[in-house]
C-alpha cells in the first residue's frame, strides 16, 4: 500500500510536458527578417536622396531670394517715400502764400500801389523757391488746367456751365495738387466744366402744361 501511495505522490511529469507550448526561434527569426524588408523598402535610394536634397536647397535659396527682394523693396521706399508725412506738412507754405496773395490782391486800399506790386513780386519768388526745391526731391505739381478730370490726380468740388468745352473739363483749380515721385500727395481741387441748361430743358413739364392750356 505504502508503494502504491509514494508512486501516486510523485507528479506526472508526461502531462506538464504536454501542455508547455514553446514558441520556435524559426518563427523569431521570420518575424525579424519580415520587418526588416518592411524597412529596407520603406528607405530611399541614393538617387531619391541626392533628389529631395536638391529640391530642399532649390525651395530654400527660392525663399532668400524673395526675402532678399522684399527687403530691398521696403528699404528702397523708406528712402524714397521716408519724407512723404513732412512733405504734404510742408505743402501747406504753398497754400498760405496763395491765400495771403489773395487777400492782398482783394485789398482796396493796396489796389494799383507800388507796395502791393513789390509785396507780390516777392511772394511769388518765394513761392518759386519753395516749388523749385521740391522738384529737386521729386515733388512735383500736377497741371490740371483744360484737361480731363481724372480720379486719380483730381477731386472736383464744383461744376460750372461752359459750352466752350467738353463736360468734365477743368476749368478752375481751388488747390495746387502734388506727387512724389509716382505716387499722389495730394490731389488738385478743382471745377470742372458742364453743359448749360436751358430752362425748358430743365423742367419739360412745365412745356407740356403750358402747352395743354
């Protein structure tokens, strides 16, 4: 009995060894070489490499170039178009020495003087200084006189009848206008030309009415 007991006792090494699954180093291996295909397709060639480079240092030296031409641009303006602020400031000189001549010319009591002719004279070389000067910087008066009004130069602030002329001609200019270099400081005031009116174009019903009766 007691052999019988022992020999029940010792444990069933046959059933452990049925039920241990092992995973071979074949199937490791498989999986290692697998992935490394996977990798060697996903990397470039030699020639693909030397090709993204390229076209990275092209994309790159495009860049510099339009950052280099943008600076440029933005210096060239600053140069050119730093004063345009004190430029238009300095405009309103022009517009005082007209107003003050004005105001003279209106003056019954200096009409015909030999004063009023030699104050005159010497605003009006004044008045050619300070053009002259600002030619040299590249501003520029605009002549607006018996040409067509344009928007870009001109701002119409009255019309006057005149059948001499086209519609939209001008005729009077209120205030002096300036660019510098190519761009507008200021646009000319000016009037503009239309066509008279008769008073039976103007109101054609008061025709017909008078008519009727």
């Amino acid at each position: 009995m007691e052999k019988e007991q022992k020999h029940n006792t010792e444990p069933d090494l046959s059933k452990g060894k049925e039920e241990i699954k092992v995973t071979p180093d074949a199937d490791k291996k498989k999986e290692i070489n697998e992935t490394s295909d996977v990798k060697q397709k996903k990397e470039e060639s030699p020639e693909e490499k030397i090709l993204n480079l390229e076209d990275k240092l092209a994309r790159s030296f495009a860049e510099m170039e339009n950052q280099r031409r943008r600076f440029e641009k933005e210096r060239e303006d600053a140069f050119e178009y730093g004063g345009f602020v004190f430029a238009k400031e300095a405009l309103n000189l022009i517009d005082n020495l007209e107003r003050s001549k004005q105001i003279l010319e209106s003056d019954e009591s200096l009409k015909n003087s030999e004063a009023l002719k030699k104050i005159l004279e010497h605003l009006n070389i004044i008045n050619k200084d300070l053009i002259s000067i600002f030619e040299k910087n590249n501003i520029k008066p605009i002549e607006c006189l018996d040409k067509k009004l344009d928007p870009n130069f001109h701002q119409a602030m009255m019309e006057i009848e005149d059948n001499q002329r086209e519609p939209g001609t001008i005729v009077q200019e209120i205030q002096k206008g300036f660019t510098i270099k190519d761009r507008l400081l200021r646009p000319s005031l000016v009037g503009v030309s239309k066509k008279t009116q008769n008073k039976d174009e103007k109101d054609p019903q008061n025709t017909e009415n008078l008519n009727t009766k």
